[in-house]
C-alpha cells in the first residue's frame, strides 16, 4: 500500500518545535472552518484532529490510498529526519545515488551537528524513537542540552530537558510523575504534531513550560544583544540609540549607605524603596531607610526614583498606596520613575493570593495613573513570570516596564526601559550584595529643579525587617 504523509516540502527557514503528548499541549490549533475529515480512522473528537486537520488543510499531510490516516501506525526513521530536517530550513536535498530518499536530508543534519556519525546511521526503514527526534529536534531548535535535573521519572537526556525548559515538551503525568516515554516509536499522529510545532513555532512565547500567544500592541523587544557588554559586573548597553545608565535599587535591606561612594563607582541613578505593604496585615509602611536613603543619593548628586513594594488587591488599595508614595516624597525632587512594584509572594500565604490578571492590572492603572497626574513618571517593575503569566500588558502599555531578569542576555519577548539584570551586585559605599541596573531610556532623561526641602528624621511607626524585603510584621 502506498503512504503518502508528506504532500509537499515545508517551506521557509523554520525553528523546530516538538510536543510528545499533544494530549497536555499547552496551544492546541482550531479546527479549520470548513473542514470535514478525509479520513476514515479521524475524528472530530480525537486529539490529533486539530493538529492534522490544520497540517491536511493546507496540504502539509495525506493519508494512506484507502482512506486512512493510521495515526497510531509507527514512522520510519528516514521519514521523521527528512520532515524535522524540512522543517529546520533545509529545503530539497537531492537523492544520494544508490542511497536511501532520505539520505541527503541525514547528511544535512550530520553536517551541521544536528546528528552524531552514530545516529546517523540508524536504520532509516526502522521506527523512529521519542528520544531519537527530540534530540534531533533540539539541536536543530539550536538549543543546547541542559545540565538542569530532568523533569522526567524514565528519561535524563539534556536535550529533552532543554525542551521542556523552553515549554515544547510536557511529556504525560501519572502516579505524581511525568513520564516522556523514550523508546516509545514516533507515531504518525505524534508526527503530524512535530510539524505543526515547527510551522507555528515562532509564532508563539516559549516560557519556562508555557507556550503564550503574543500580544498585539505590545512594543516588541528590539535590543541588539550583542550590544549588552558587562565588565567587572557592570552592563552596559553600546547599541548607540538609547542611554545606557548604571543604577542600584536599595532598601531598609542594605542598611546604612554611602552614598558619595556609590556615586564615585559609577552610579547614575537609584530607586529608592518609600515603602511598601505587608502582605499579611495589608498595613502600609515607610520604608525605615527612606530619608535617610534620598537624602544621602540627592546630596552624592545622583538621579533619584523610587519604588512602592505593593500588595494591593484592588484598584481601591492601589490609589491609597499612590497617594502614601506622593506624600512621602513630597519634600524631595524625585526625577526618576516613580515605580509599582506588585509581587507575588509564593513562600507564605498573602493576602494576594489568586488575584487575577485583571485585578493585577487594574491596580497597576490605578496606581500609575495617579502618579502621572501628580507630574511623575509611572513605571511598572515584575519578572518574567509576572509579566508574562499575571499582567495583561496589553492594557499597561502607556508606562514603561522594569524587567527583573537575571542573565547576561536579556531573554523577554516585550520591550522594558529598565533592566534589573542581578540581585547579587556589588558597589563600594553597600555593604553585601544590592540589585544592579540598567536604565535604557530613549533619551537622556531631563532632570527638572525641584528645590529640595530638608525635613526633621522621624521614628518608623512599623517597617519591614530588614532581613528580607517581603514579609510578615514581626510579632
């Protein structure tokens, strides 16, 4: 009987991506509108028929002569590598003389490293294995294999945790563990799913293991990476159209600070903790270093922001926590973002718990929308995980964002202005180690003359221990 799987080659210089159980994929495509199955073995409860009525629409995938698609039956080695090697960019590879039709696609992969000497020679009219592909598919992804525990009970490799990390392979639970089946042959349904991960591939967010639609609207990440130089600690950004300021953010954490120091290590700017909210109580505070902090930072003459440690459930609570952050910095010429720091706590029970992302980024609004009104430039501070998982950028647009993303490459799909890049930085004048930053405005910021009014030193009411930034009152 003859099969015929691949109608046509897949075009385009495409990434590779690989999803083993379809059945937890975090993105599933829709039905085509319109389309009604060809094959007697597909059904529209099945579920591979959105992946193989997608590929079957636009004449990607056939079935067999008698009208199956046989997506349980088992794919050769040599049909799995030529489809994962098209998908990877390759194009037509011409026949090898007296060689299998898939051969010339083999010594591409074996070319450019994709496959060892030892898998290529693999039986190429032999099944296929799950490890076999997904390595294959790693290395063409240009992926490298990660030196992080597996998160598989029956399988190790470093390429399948790769995929993993980056949110292409769930594999399938059972019993409390997750399990990815490697020695489990390739089946043609599995297949069809390899090949809609690589069409669609690009066309998505692959974060930690979550695959995200990318958002309309939101200004996209344009920084030229290569432009990210760190020396001694420090990054810098040398892409020559943004300004590239070195900044710290400090605490109550930090303790006493020298602030002539700090700004004689290079220091342009600091965000400054006012205060925050206790995530159990709900009480707001002043930071117990905040004056101390500001004062310190004007006189060393360095530009000043600060930054509201929030815990506000509602927008209610955000415009209170707005409104604490003006009074406190009234007396001082605040000329750096004034910044909404809303974090989820994750180590403790918070009153923040469950909140949505509406909820999230209604507050953010609020919060910012007050403090733009009051002649301040709103910022909003989160990780990767918040800004991807719990904010709706998309409705945050207007103010700029504060990455906290620990590399020397920065790896967030949306633009950010600011770049909290470690939390382990070191600079004279702080003692132990201190959040460092980068600030990449598109212009030098103008910094307007506020007269600074000296106040009297006044006794915390409550503060954060200073031990840790986020926390319980002390009982």
């Amino acid at each position: 009987m003859k099969q015929q799987f691949l109608r046509r080659a897949l075009g385009g210089a495409l990434s590779v991506g690989l999803l083993m159980q379809p059945a937890l994929a975090a993105v599933t495509p829709d039905i085509p509108q319109g389309w009604t199955t060809p094959f007697s073995d597909v059904a529209e409860g099945d579920w591979y028929t959105p992946f193989v009525s997608t590929l079957n629409s636009q004449g990607v995938i056939n079935g067999y002569d008698d009208g199956r698609f046989g997506p349980n039956d088992a794919v050769r080695a040599g049909d799995a590598i030529l489809m994962v090697v098209k998908a990877a960019g390759s194009g037509n590879q011409p026949a090898l003389e007296g060689a299998h039709y898939a051969a010339g696609y083999v010594q591409y992969a074996l070319d450019r490293g994709w496959l060892t000497q030892a898998q290529a020679a693999v039986d190429l009219n032999a099944p296929a294995s799950r490890l076999y592909i997904a390595a294959l598919a790693a290395k063409a992804l240009g992926l490298s294999a990660s030196t992080k525990r597996s998160p598989f009970a029956d399988v190790s490799d470093g390429y399948v945790t790769a995929l993993y990390q980056n949110g292409v392979v769930v594999g399938e639970k059972s019993g409390g563990k997750r399990y990815f089946k490697p020695d489990n042959s390739i089946t043609r349904a599995e297949l069809s799913v390899i090949v809609w991960q690589v069409m669609s591939f690009d066309d998505y967010i692959h974060f930690s293991s979550h695959v995200l639609e990318k958002l309309d609207g939101v200004p996209v990440n344009r920084y030229d990476n290569a432009a990210f130089v760190k020396t001694d600690g420090r990054m810098e950004y040398v892409g020559g159209d943004r300004a590239s300021l070195a900044g710290v953010d400090v605490s109550s954490h930090q303790g006493t600070v020298d602030w002539a120091k700090v700004a004689a290590d290079g220091i342009d700017f600091v965000i400054i903790r006012c205060g925050g909210r206790y995530y159990g109580s709900g009480k707001v505070f002043e930071d117990k270093q905040f004056k101390s902090n500001i004062r310190g930072a004007l006189d060393a003459g360095l530009q000043v922001g600060v930054y509201f440690f929030s815990q506000a459930t509602n927008q209610t609570e955000a415009l209170e926590e707005a409104q604490f952050v003006l009074d406190t910095i009234a007396d001082y010429p605040v000329d750096g973002p004034v910044v909404f720091d809303w974090e989820n706590i994750g180590t403790d029970s918070a009153r923040t718990d469950g909140m949505t992302s509406a909820q999230v980024t209604a507050a953010a609004n609020a919060f910012c929308g007050r403090i733009k009104a009051a002649g301040y430039q709103p910022m909003i501070y989160f990780n990767q995980y918040i800004g991807y998982l719990l904010y709706d950028l998309d409705q945050v647009t207007q103010y700029p964002f504060w990455l906290a993303e620990y590399t020397d490459k920065p790896t967030f799909y949306y633009h950010f202005e600011m770049w909290q890049y470690t939390s382990s930085g070191s600079v004279d004048g702080i003692t132990g180690k201190v959040d460092r930053n980068l600030w990449m405005p598109k212009e030098a910021p103008v910094r307007p003359d506020r007269p600074s009014q000296e106040t009297e030193p006044g006794e915390d009411e409550e503060a954060m221990p200073p031990s840790q930034d986020i926390s319980r009152e002390q009982s």
